[in-house]
C-alpha cells in the first residue's frame, strides 16, 4: 500500500501540521492509525471534544480528528433565491489551509482546526439509505464542500471506502472534489462504481489566488492518470474570473479547455460546473485582491458577484469554448445561478436541458423565486 | 384685464400639468433586465441606463437585478432608491403629492436621502410599518412571512407601527417588526447592517421553513378576506370605463390631460372616479401586500415545505397556492389597473373650478 502514497501529500501534511488532536472514541479507527503512523514523530493527543483543544491552537496547523456526529448527509446548503443543482454533501475534512484567496471558508472557519470525520459508516449507510429509497433518482453526492477532498486523504485513506462501499448502487455518483493532484493512491481502488474525481480548474493567469494548489497542468496530470484507472472525472471552472476584457478572458480560459481537451477525453468528464467568483459580505473585508476592484453587486442571497451581463458574457464564452473543444459534450452546468443568466447562458432552465435532467430532477431554487404572470403574454 | 387673468390661469394650468406628468427621476444604475409596469403595461423596450422614471412606475426585480433610480426636482424630494435584487415596489412620488412614498411590497429597498431640506421626507411604506427619514441611508426588507427589518447606514430613520407605536433605527440600532406584533430595536455592529439583514432574512427563512403553518394559514385568511372586497371596488371602478378609457387613451398618446375645454365637466369626472377610487386603493393596499408574498411562499410549498398543510376547511397550502398560480394574470391586471387610475387621477388634481 505504501507505494500507491503520494509523497508529496505526506510532506504537506508533515510540514503543515504542527498539532494532533484526536477524541478518543475515534482513536482505534484505521484512518487515525493510518496518519498516525505516517505523521511521526507528531503524536496525537486526546482530547474529549473539540472545546478542549486551547484556543490558540484552533488553527489551520491543527488537526482534529473524531468520529462522525451530526447530520450525515445534507443537501448542498445552496443560496437563497439562485438555482439549485442538487448536489448532497458529506463532512469528510472540514477546513483547508490552501489558502485560496476567494475561498468563503475563511468567512466562517477562521478559528477552527482541520477537522477529520475518520469515522465514514454513518454518512455511507446515510447514503445507501436514501439511494435505495428512491432508486430512478440520480444521488450526486460529494465530500469536498466544507474541505479538500483529497489533500489530506492520502494520509487517512477514507475516500477508499466511499469509493467502494456506493459501487454496487447505479444511482449514486459519488465525487471526491480537489485542487490537489494527490489522486494515487485511488488509482487501484476496486469496484469504482460511478465514483468520480473532481478537479477544480482554473486559468495560469489566476494561479495566484489559488495559494498552495496544484498547478492546473499538474490538476491535468492527475486528471490523466485517474482516467487512465478507470474513474471518470468532473470539472469545475469555479470561480471563474474576469481577466483583463472579454475576450483575453476568453484566451485564458480557451487556453486551460484546449488543455482539458488533449487530457481527457470528453466522454470520461461525467460534468462540468461553472461559477464566476462571488462572496459573501462577511469576506470582503478579508480579501485584499486585485479583482476585489472589480464591480460587484449584492444579490438576493446577499453574496456579490459580477453584474448580470458581465456572468452572461463570461459563462456564454466559456461555454463555448467547451463546447467546441469537447466533443460529445459533457453536462455542463452553472452554480448558484439566477434564472436570468441561465436563460441567458443556455437559452432555457436547467430542467429543461436533456443532459441536465438527470442532475437537476426534483431540484429547486433555494429560497423561492418570482413569477411574472403574464408577462410572456403580455 | 379679463383676458389676462384668463390667460394667466391657462398657462398656469399647462405648468402645472407640464409637472404632472414629468418624470420624477431618472435610473442611473443596473444589472440584469427588471421588469417595469407603467400604466399597467409592461415596458416591453425594457429598462436602460438615464431612462426617465414615472409617479407609480412599478418595479420587479429578480435574484440578481438592481435598479438604482435617482430622483429630481420634479419628484419634490431628492433621493436615491436602491430596488435590490428579488424586490418588488412601486413608486408613489409626485411633486404635488403632499406624501412622497415608496410602496415596497416584498424584498429590500436601500434610501439614501440628497435633499438638503430638512423637511424633504421620502417614506418606505411596507404592510406593517412605515419609515421616513429627512437626512438618512436606510436600508428596508420585507420577508416572506412579512416581517420587516430597518438597518440605517447613516442617520436615524423613524419606523411607526401601523397601529401607532414608533421606534428609531440608527447605525447601531436596527428595528424589527414581526407578523406576531413583537415591534422592537435590536443592536446591530455599525456598517455590518447587510450581514445583520443576510442572518435575519436566514432565520426567517428556517421559522418559515420548520414551520410554516401559522405563515400559510394567515395569508390564506387575509387573502381570502380581501379578494372578494377587492374585486367589488374593482368592478365598481371599472363602471366608469368610458371615463377610465379616455383618460388611459390619453395618456398614452402623452396629451396634456389638463387640457380639456369642459372643466367643469373634467372636474365631475375626476370626483366622480376619486369617490371610486377610494375603496379599490384601500383594497389594493391590503391586497398587493400579500399578493407578492404569495409567490414566495407558493415556491416554498412546491419544493415540499408543508404543501399538506390545511389553511382553510378542505384546502390544502398547495391547493390555495394553485387556485392563486390560475388567477394570477387576472389579478395583478386589475392591481396594476388601479394603480394606474392612482397616476392618472393625480395628473388631474390640479383641475380647479373657477
């Protein structure tokens, strides 16, 4: 097993982690055995909850590492009032010290350590639960909302019995999200079932608000070799960014879709997800980017994205790009979008989109939205 | 001499119209495509940056559209209105009004008074509460289940209860009005005032979302209640249709509607749909505060949140909400038709008899 370790991955963690906390009804699981072994000389210390742990050391150089508690599997949380895509998530790890500089963590895990749910059962019996009880429904069901999926996975090695225990059910599509490229050790993983790797991708030119992330071509790499293993691949160009005018936008995102291209082919990307960078009021205070010069405006769910027309302009372009470079054509989708700028994106909703109807069946605008009656007919 | 004084009040008469139907702003600020009502038509060019905006200019916005209008001399007080996304308002601003009001019926409006007299007051009417301010930047949100919140930027607004009590809203200090009466101030972090809103409308939205049963029923009863009323004082205006008709065909083709030769007459016509008027605005009053709330909750309830949920004897939430999907055209016509017989009247409120 040692083999299929990514190095790297074991070096960040040594590097990163200074403190290991561990509760004691999580000490004997074999993800904390696991890391344990792998962060010596770092030894854990145990610790009744996570308010035990002293202030100063709630960091993100801290792990903490428990048993699962709470609710095991959640519908994605969404926005208010913006379209939904019926995603499910799981909390695997909660926190990242990436330091991506857009990343809405830091407005609510400040004070918090790297939190380790070690103990997987009762999100995966959560997850076969309702996957059997509404067997024609498709299940997306990913672990990176809250953290990286995999950027602490090789040390712990839970993503493995995810991967494993959802293979047998055909509606489940389980997604383990990364902007890492420390995807080897998930290379053997047998049965696969419909697991998928997820990569965030993003343009060279915004490199720099991605802090310690993999480089893109080195996300493609990886990319490659998870496809090569038989795992089929989802992409998220979230946030996508304005850079510099429409049309050198458009060079620095045809520039990373040509590169997607020659990677992967198109019928291994199970979807691909767009979202212009957006943030809620809490953080614009903490980000001190040059993009923050940009003009935002508040939306209903009170986070700030781009104006309207500028999303449009962005997506569409994107969009194309993909659609003349992929071939079939992935499902392709837009996050925590209005109903304006998917009309104005793909000419309908998402439930009307064959492709996307699979994803987006039951799936609703968080909040509510208006109608305008009448106003078709005029 | 006769003569003069004839001419003076003719061309006094054509000022005052002139002023009647001159706009009250202008929109200097947008994102997305909003939709507009005037004269209850839909402005179908859509609305564009420096497009001049009208007394009782009627405005909906989605999840990601805004609309910043700037008012000017003509609207009598000087201000600039922010409709946020997912708002719905009408504006009821005119010179010669002697209250200028916004009329928000759902979402969040932000105000930041320009005028520098002090007694140049600009009002955000809600369901529950009224806010008025001569000096300040406030911010107004109607819930779903029709709670009000004031944040202020800047300066103090005043907020009075429909039955009378008062608070003020400050920097420091935002005020709430709850459907269960609670009416109170709670302590806000100064320029935090659009977190404080984002966690309130949030909370609302769970109680909503835990449990929506007392919010469905008392939107079914008052609805109930006040539709029959209202399509009564609708009916008993539209009697007048030959009056309604000719004043709309009017303005439409943007005449002076003070220029009628019988003003004697003009003058009768205008008491006489004044006297009509009176009930179906009362009505519409009630009525439009529900009625984009509606929408809201019907949404919630389709998405599974207690659409069983019994609001009348043998009427589910999810029934009432699609009895409301199949009168909606109807009914938000006839709402915009009395809003527009609002407009129309005051253009002719300057028609004196000598």
């Amino acid at each position: 097993m040692s083999s299929s370790i990514c190095s790297d991955a074991v070096d960040f963690a040594r590097r990163t982690i200074s403190r290991f906390y561990v509760t004691a009804n999580a000490l004997g699981l074999p993800p904390v055995e696991r890391a344990r072994s792998l962060l010596e000389p770092l030894c854990p210390q145990v610790v009744a909850s996570l308010e035990e742990i002293p202030i100063e050391h709630r960091t993100l150089r801290t792990i903490f590492v428990t048993s699962f508690r709470g609710e095991p599997l959640a519908p994605c949380p969404g926005t208010r009032f913006h379209r939904c895509c019926n995603y499910h998530t799981v909390d695997l790890y909660a926190g990242c010290p990436l330091g991506c500089s857009y990343c809405i963590m830091q407005s609510y895990r400040e004070r918090t350590p790297i939190t380790v749910y070690a103990d997987p059962a009762p999100a995966i019996a959560a997850i076969r639960r309702q996957a059997l009880d509404a067997p024609n429904r498709i299940l997306r069901v990913g672990t990176g909302e809250t953290g990286d999926s995999l950027l602490y996975d090789p040390l712990f090695d839970i993503t493995r019995r995810y991967i494993t225990e959802l293979a047998d059910l055909p509606n489940v599509h389980f997604e383990a999200k990364t902007k890492t490229d420390w995807v080897d050790h998930l290379l053997t993983v047998e049965p696969k079932g419909n697991a998928v790797i997820g990569f965030s991708l993003n343009a060279e030119a915004a490199s720099a608000e991605e802090g310690q992330s993999a480089s893109p071509a080195r996300r493609l790499a990886a990319a490659e070799r998870v496809v090569a293993a038989g795992y089929r691949v989802a992409v998220h160009f979230d946030p996508l960014f304005r850079l510099g005018d429409l049309k050198q936008t458009e060079a620095h995102y045809a520039s990373v879709a040509a590169r997607l291209a020659e990677s992967v082919p198109a019928d291994r990307i199970a979807w691909i997800s767009l979202g212009t960078v957006r943030y809620p009021p809490a953080l614009r205070d903490h980000i001190r980017r040059p993009y923050m010069l940009d003009e935002f405006i508040a939306g209903a769910d009170g986070k700030y994205r781009y104006l309207q027309r500028e999303r449009t302009a962005i997506y569409r372009a994107v969009v194309q790009i993909l659609c003349s470079v992929l071939t079939p054509v992935p499902p392709m989708y837009l996050c925590m979008e209005s109903d304006a700028v998917w009309r104005r994106v793909f000419g309908t909703d998402p439930q009307s989109i064959p492709a996307l109807s699979a994803i987006f069946d039951g799936a609703f605008v968080r909040g509510v939205e208006r109608t305008r009656g009448g106003e078709e007919e005029g | 001499m006769k003569r003069s004084i004839l001419l003076t009040i003719a061309l006094f008469g054509c000022a005052l119209s002139a002023t009647a139907i001159e706009p009250i702003g202008h929109v200097v600020y947008l994102s997305g495509d909003p939709h507009a009502v005037r004269s209850a038509r839909p402005l179908w060019l859509g609305i564009g940056l420096g497009m001049p905006v009208h007394h009782m200019d009627f405005f909906h916005t989605a999840t990601d559209e805004l609309i910043e209008i700037e008012t000017i001399d003509a609207a009598g007080v000087l201000a600039a209105i922010r409709v946020q996304p997912e708002s719905v308002l009408y504006l009821a601003i005119a010179e010669l009004q002697p209250v200028q009001e916004i009329r928000l019926l759902s979402g969040s409006v932000t105000v930041a008074m320009r005028d520098p007299r002090p007694d140049a007051v600009l009002s955000v009417v809600t369901e529950r509460v009224t806010v008025d301010s001569a000096g300040a930047e406030y911010d107004v949100t109607v819930a779903v289940d029709g709670s009000v919140l004031v944040t202020v930027r800047r300066g103090t607004a005043r907020v009075t209860h429909r039955d009378g009590r008062r608070l003020f809203a400050d920097a420091e200090r935002a005020v709430e009005a709850r459907p269960d009466g609670v009416f109170r101030t709670a302590p806000m972090q100064a320029d935090r005032g659009e977190r404080f809103r984002a966690v309130w409308l949030n909370q609302v939205d769970a109680r909503l979302r835990v449990d929506p049963g007392p919010v469905y029923r008392r939107v079914a009863e008052a609805y109930r209640a006040v539709a029959e009323r209202f399509h009564e004082s609708y009916r008993e205006l539209l009697s007048r249709r030959d009056i309604l008709d000719r004043w709309m065909e009017t303005d439409r083709q943007a005449r002076d509607p003070l220029a009628s030769a019988d003003r004697q007459g003009a003058s009768a016509e205008r008491a006489l749909i004044a006297e009509l008027l009176e009930p179906a605005e009362t009505d519409l009053r009630e009525l439009e505060a529900l009625w984009y709330r509606i929408w809201y909750l019907a949404r919630l309830s389709s998405a599974g949140v207690g659409p069983d949920i019994q609001v009348a004897p043998r009427l589910t939430a999810n029934e009432f909400f699609t009895e409301r999907a199949a009168e909606a055209r109807v009914m938000e016509d006839q709402m915009h038709t009395v809003r527009s017989v609002i407009r129309l009247l005051a253009q002719r409120a300057e028609i004196r008899t000598e």
